[in-house]
C-alpha cells in the first residue's frame, strides 16, 4: 500500500472508531427504554456526524461496525441469528444512507430522514418475519391482529422519535457556524 493511500484511510477509521466508541457510550444513557427492545437515546448523533463527514464509502463501514459492537457489547437481544442480523448489523448499517447527504445543502436534514428510513425497514421486516409471535393482543390502545401493522407501529414510534432527537441535536450543532465549517463538514 502506497504512503498517500495509508494517509487518506487512517484518518477516517481513526474518526470512525472514536465516533462508534462515543455512540456505544451514549446508548449507555438511555432516557428510556422500550420494554420489546430499543431506546430512546442520542447514540446515533456520532454516527450521523461520521456520515455526513465521511460520505457513503466509509459510512456503511462505520454503521456496521457500530450495529455488530452494539449487539456484543449493549446486551443484545436476539431470538436467532437473522433477528441478530436484521435488528442491529442491517439496521444500523441501513445509517450509512445519511452518507449521501454528506456535503449537500441541508444534508443533516435529510440524511438523518434517509438513514432513519433505512434503520426502519430493517427493524418493521425483522418485527414482521421474526418478532411476530411476541405481539401483544393490544397496542397503543389498539387491537393487534396483524405482526406487520404491529411492526410498523413499535418500530415507527422507535425510529421516529429517536429521529426527532438527533435532528434536534444536529440542527443545534448546525446553527453555529464553527461546528458547520469544523464537524459537520465533508472530509472526502
């Protein structure tokens, strides 16, 4: 491997092991917990701000190995290894979608909209195929009769509001200039 190529790929996996190392301890500070699984946390600011630093090569790397750490090292729960697969290596991966806002107006907004969506898919086909058999007879006050609507409701609530969360943090980050220009900016 020539010097230059060494250079240019140190720098984004020493930022990407420091961003997936402060995720992991964010997810530690829940400000609650749901009781079939997921939180309600900001440990998926860092991986955002990887992103959108990163753009999309190096995005779907950082995710994934923050959804592997996250199984391994946050308790993970899984009832076989497609809901180990599909609940934290995919979904989080799914993230690395924000990397293609990297660089683009209003691309925390967006990005966040489109990694977000990504997670979401993951989880509501994971709850639909695999988590089914643990569906309550009522939900949000609703009758429960089909896993998919079940999925969609407990993974819409999940991801939506965490979604909110991060939004609120990065638009916070994005209103001063210094954070624009120095962490939210495009490293490619």
């Amino acid at each position: 491997m020539s010097e230059t190529k060494h250079r240019s790929s140190l720098r984004p996996l020493v930022e990407g092991a420091l961003m997936v190392a402060l995720a992991i301890v964010l997810g530690y500070i829940r400000i609650f917990r749901l009781p079939y699984g997921g939180s309600f946390d900001l440990a998926l600011v860092p991986m955002f701000v990887y992103c959108l630093r990163w753009g999309p090569r190096w995005s779907f790397i950082g995710c994934c190995v923050y959804g592997v750490l996250e199984y391994l090292l946050d308790g993970g729960i899984a009832i076989s290894w497609q809901s180990m697969l599909m609940d934290y290596v995919v979904a989080e991966t799914a993230l690395g979608l924000c990397g293609f806002a990297a660089g683009k107006k209003l691309g925390w907004l967006w990005g966040v909209v489109l990694g977000t969506a990504g997670r979401f898919v993951s989880l509501w086909l994971s709850g639909g195929l695999l988590w089914y058999m643990y569906m309550p007879d009522v939900f949000m006050g609703l009758p429960m009769h089909n896993p998919w609507v079940y999925s969609a409701l407990y993974n819409g609530v999940l991801c939506a509001t965490v979604m909110v969360m991060d939004l609120v943090v990065l638009g916070l980050m994005n209103t001063s200039s210094a954070l624009r220009r120095t962490v939210l900016a495009r490293q490619e």
